[in-house]
C-alpha cells in the first residue's frame, strides 16, 4: 500500500510541473506515467524541473565553448534552452566524452544526448525524437593539399572522432561497399577523441585528412580558411536528431512537442539564422 501511495505521489508532483511548464493535459498525463528520475527530467528538492542537456563541448556549431564569454553555446544548446524556458525547466548543459555518452545516459547523469546526433545507423538503441537536420559526412584537408577527391586519400592516414557517424561511415554495418573499400585503401584509419585534436593533428601532418560532419567542417573552414579546405565529394547523408535513454517516451514527447511549435512559430529559423554562415537554414528538416 506505502508504494502504491507513493507513486500517486511523485505522478501527481510530476502532472503539476509539466501542467505548469506547458499548459497541456495531454502532456501531463504523458509525464505522469514515469516516476523514474532516470528516464524523466529531474524534479529537484525545490520543486523546480532541471533538464540535463549531454553534448560535445568541441563540436560548433551545436555546442561548444564561446571564447569571448567562456560560456557553453550553440544551435542545438539555444533550441534546447528554448524548449526549457516554454516548459519552465531550467537548463543544465553538460559536457561529456562522446565514447562516454551511453554510460552517461543510461546511469541518469543526463537526461538525452542533444548534439548534433545522428540517427542513421542508431535507430534502436535510443528513444529518438523527429530529425531536425540534413547532415552529411565530409572531408577537410590542409589548404593547398594535393588531396582534391576521396580517391585521393588512398595510402593517406584519415582521421574520424572515436564513435562517430565518419567512423561508422567507413567501418559500420551500414556503410556502403564504396565506402567499406575506401576506407580499406587508406594507409590508417585514425580515431581521435574530439575534432579540435585532430585538426591539430592536420596541421601538423600527423594525419592527411579529417572525415567530420558537414556542420563541423563548415564552421572550421569558415574560422580558418587559410588553413583548411573541404573536399565536395560527400562521404554520406544522414540526419539528426535528439537522442534519449530507450523507452524514454514520456519524456521524448514532451520536448519533440514543444520543439515542433517553435518550428511552427518561427524560433528554431531565427536561431538558426546565427549560424547562416554554416548552412544551418538550409539543413532544417522539422515538418510543420
């Protein structure tokens, strides 16, 4: 009978939050039905919600260190911090290893994975929200390098960051035959723990080319362009989105919702225009 009452207690606690955050009864009732603050945003001893945002604090323009302010921003950062001021949650951004990140959704650490995260090749190990972005892999070489087209990169040393959408692009189970026997002509395959790293590594010519997203690439080339360059050639397409813990319905809904009106009133393209010279407008792909 005492866990009966309470779980009735934390569901109540729970549907007044959320009615206060969104002003729906649909989505309170949602939320009602977890009473695990692993797999739902935290309610902390004051009552408040706190939604625990895990990202790549090296990958602009979706989260990274802004060096003037010392402050942790970026698109996706700015639309997760949107979504918390409409539902009355207070954003907590938490930076994380990237080869950590399943360790620290599962332990309740954070509550999804929002950075630039692709779906493509992970569609069952997380709850996902709609896509939200086109994205592709590409490939940035040292300005004036000789490497002009992938088939260039034969007996090269390409570096990808540790578990990512470049790496499973080359080696994963859905990685196409082309990419497989690309992949299989390069004089190594070099994995990296953050782009930052391995940029570094290109200027240095420990590594003769870095395969990263589109995004990434864009704004490295764009803040550096004496130094770097990307190839047109597209390794492969995929599409973001934001990742939660598996089951995580409950919570998956109430952010993809609030996430969807701001589509539909204008406030992720206004976000998204800060970023205009990284192609983010272009990459949208909520549905109205």
């Amino acid at each position: 009978m005492k866990k009966v009452l309470a779980l009735i207690l934390v569901a109540a606690t729970l549907a007044t939050l959320v009615l206060a955050g969104c002003g729906s009864s649909n989505t309170t009732s949602s939320e009602a039905k977890s009473d695990d603050k692993k797999t739902a945003a935290t309610v902390t001893s004051d009552g408040s919600t706190t939604f625990t945002v895990g990202f790549d604090a090296e990958f602009p323009p979706y989260g990274y260190k802004d060096k003037k302010t010392g402050e942790y921003t970026g698109f996706d950062l700015e639309l997760a911090q949107e979504v918390c001021d409409r539902l009355g949650w207070k954003l907590e951004k938490k930076p994380i290893d990237w080869d950590s990140k399943d360790m620290e959704l599962n332990s309740g650490t954070i509550n999804c994975i929002w950075n630039g995260f692709t779906i493509n090749g992970r569609e069952n190990d997380y709850t996902w929200s709609v896509p939200y972005v086109n994205n592709s892999q590409v490939v940035v070489v040292k300005k004036g390098s000789a490497i002009k087209s992938l088939d260039d990169l034969k007996n090269k040393v390409v570096a990808v960051q540790t578990d990512s959408s470049a790496l499973a692009a080359f080696t994963g189970d859905d990685a196409t035959k082309e990419n497989k026997k690309l992949a299989a002509s390069f004089k190594d395959l070099k994995q990296i723990a953050d782009y930052n790293t391995a940029l570094m590594n290109l200027e240095s010519g420990a590594v003769d080319a870095v395969c990263m997203d589109n995004g990434v690439a864009n704004y490295n080339v764009s803040k550096s362009p004496e130094k770097y360059t990307m190839l047109s050639d597209i390794v492969s397409k995929e599409q973001y989105g934001i990742g939660f813990k598996k089951g995580n319905t409950a919570l998956k809904d109430i952010v993809e919702k609030t996430l969807l009106e701001m589509y539909k009133d204008g406030k992720v393209n206004e976000i998204a225009k800060k970023y205009s010279k990284y192609y983010l407008e272009d990459s949208l792909c909520l549905e109205k």
